[in-house]
C-alpha cells in the first residue's frame, strides 16, 4: 500500500441508476449500434463507487449484487478509470470499491453508472480538473449511457444515446421498480426488435422526440407525463419473455399511472401519482410474488457528485 500520510484521501462518488421516458430506436448503423432518440431521467437508485491510490489496478464490488458483478478488467468502472489515466498520462494506480444497489443486467444502467461515478472520482482523486463536458467526452468512449450518468437530471440523447441535450423538467416523479429474475441481454433485444421490425421498420433514419413528452415534463404533472412514456424495445423485451407483459398489466390493475420496461429490461417502471401510491403499488406487486425486489424511487436527482467519505 501507499503511504497515507502523503496520500489525497480517497474519494467517494454517489451515482443514480437511469430510466428512459422515451426511448426510440432508428434504424441499425454500420457500427452495429442503432440510432436512438431518448429522454432519460436520473432516479435516487445509489452505487457509492470510491477510489483510493493503490500500489496496482484493482476493483472489489460490496452490496447484494456483489456476485454478479465481475472485479476483473472486464468491470466498466476499472475500465473508465485505465482510460482516463491513460488519456490523461496518469500513471498512479487506483483501486475502485463499488458499494452497489442498482440492480445489475436490469435496463438501469448500473455497469455505466459505476464508470461515470470512477470518472468524476478520478478526476478528484489525480487533481485533473476535468471540466464536466470534458468528462462526458471521455465517457462517451465507454459507453452509451455513461455521459448521461454523469450529467443526470431529465435530459434528451441522440446519436448512440451519448450526444445530450438538456430538457426543461418540472416537478418530482414517482417510480416504482419491479425487477425480475429473467435474465435479458441488451443485444438479445435488440436484435428480437430488428427481427420483428423485418424489413417493414416504419421510423424514419432519424427518430425525433415527441414534443407531447417534452410538454408533459414542463407541466411537472404525472398524470400528463404517463400516456406519453414509450419504449421501442418493449414489444422485443415481451416477445422474448412474455412474463413482463403480465407485469405490466399487473401495475396497471395495481393503480399505476403508466407502466414501462426500463431500457432493454427486464427491469418494468411504473409511474405513480405520489409516495403514498408508490408505496400501495409497492406493497401489491411485492405480494403477487412476480418480480424478485420491488423499489421505489424519485426522479429527477443529481448526476455523479462526490460525496462524504463512508465510515463503515
Ligand atoms: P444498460 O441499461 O446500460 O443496458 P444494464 O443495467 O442492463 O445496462 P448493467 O447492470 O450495466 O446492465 O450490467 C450489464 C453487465 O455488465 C453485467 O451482467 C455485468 O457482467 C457487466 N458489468 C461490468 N461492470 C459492471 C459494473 N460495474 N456494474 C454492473 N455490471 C457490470
């Protein structure tokens, strides 16, 4: 180990898990990936991510999803961190602790979240003084989703999801989680959503947003947000595990506002009119026993930010 009298302490970054409000997927690209249009929302499910220096590259993983997460060069926030050092010619090594509670393989996000929070953490940890589009640029490299995880709030993204655009929001938002045991890989369902697309797919080369969803989230309403929420990849998600479309009919019968699979799934997010609705709503699919966990959460919050260290 290091000396720690001469050592920055290490450094703690808090990260919210993602939900898209609207994901519209375009046409395959010759890069394999698809163009999308996107609005994403940033909601209060955490990982802790903390970095120290340390005499070699390393990651260790705490939390109830700690056995699915890999600790080797393959976990996206050991990656963001080479990058960075590597971008940046840092060459002190770092261990990343990944506190995780962002359900993993679930649509949310998790593994983009964890290499956004490494970014802002590194940044603070090595004195580089990135600026915050600097960040986004190096997270872009990394993946989709990481920029907007490190800008959180509500904000649109094309492209691959990565170019962001801010949205005028109002208001909170109440969610609630269902998150099931099927397993569901993101290019398994892309590639369902281009098969039952064949060669008829109705969008055009570049999907635009909806203005309704834009006006919905300026009057901070849930009830005008909810008839607005819409996947692309909802049809594949049910196609390949028709158990989801019974979720959400479940959280519909239940009182939900609007129901959605989350991203590529298998994670279902339902809208609710307040907390105590989110708790109802909570307490009923829990007792139908159709999804593992069931989580509320409140959207829009903060992106990565760093915070005070953990004592435990
Ligand atoms: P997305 O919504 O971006 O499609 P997801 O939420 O469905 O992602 P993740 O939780 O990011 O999925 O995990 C996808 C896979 O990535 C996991 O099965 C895991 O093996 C791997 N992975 C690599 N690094 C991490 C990490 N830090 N946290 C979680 N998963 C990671």
């Amino acid at each position: 180990m290091t000396s720690a009298h001469t050592d920055p302490a290490p450094v703690t970054v808090r990260v919210p898990a993602k939900v898209n409000l609207e994901l519209l997927v375009g046409p395959l690209r010759d890069d394999g990936f698809h163009t999308l249009s996107t609005v994403y929302q940033a909601v209060n499910l955490h990982d802790d991510v903390t970095v120290a220096l340390d005499d070699e590259w390393g990651c260790s993983v705490s939390g109830q999803y700690a056995d699915v997460v890999p600790t080797g060069s393959s976990n996206l926030a050991l990656r963001a961190a080479r990058l960075l050092a590597e971008e940046t010619a840092v060459d002190t090594p770092v261990h990343v602790t990944i506190a995780k509670t962002i359900p993993v393989a679930g649509g949310m996000a998790g593994g983009s979240a964890d290499a956004a929070a490494t970014l802002v953490a590194c940044d603070r940890l090595w004195g580089l003084g990135l600026s915050t589009e600097e960040l986004e640029e190096y997270a872009a490299e990394l993946g989709s989703d990481v920029p907007f995880l490190i800008r959180g709030g509500t904000a649109m993204g094309s492209g691959r999801g990565e170019r962001l655009a801010p949205v005028l929001a109002r208001g909170s938002y109440h969610w609630v989680f269902a998150i099931s045991d099927i397993g569901l890989s993101t290019p398994e369902v892309y590639a369902e959503c281009d098969r039952l697309r064949g060669d008829t797919s109705p969008r055009a080369a570049t999907p635009e947003p909806n203005s309704q969803l834009m006006s919905a989230l300026r009057t901070g309403d849930p009830h005008a947000l909810a008839p607005q929420l819409t996947n692309d990849l909802q049809e594949a998600a049910v196609s390949l595990r028709p158990e989801l479309g019974e979720l959400l009919s479940s959280g519909m019968e239940f009182g939900a506002l609007g129901g959605i699979v989350s991203g590529s799934g298998p994670t279902v997010a339902f809208l609710v009119e307040d907390v105590e609705a989110a708790i109802d709503l909570t307490v009923a699919l829990t007792a139908t026993g159709a999804a593992r966990e069931v989580r509320k959460a409140i959207g829009p919050v903060h992106g990565a930010h760093v915070i005070p260290a953990r004592v435990d």
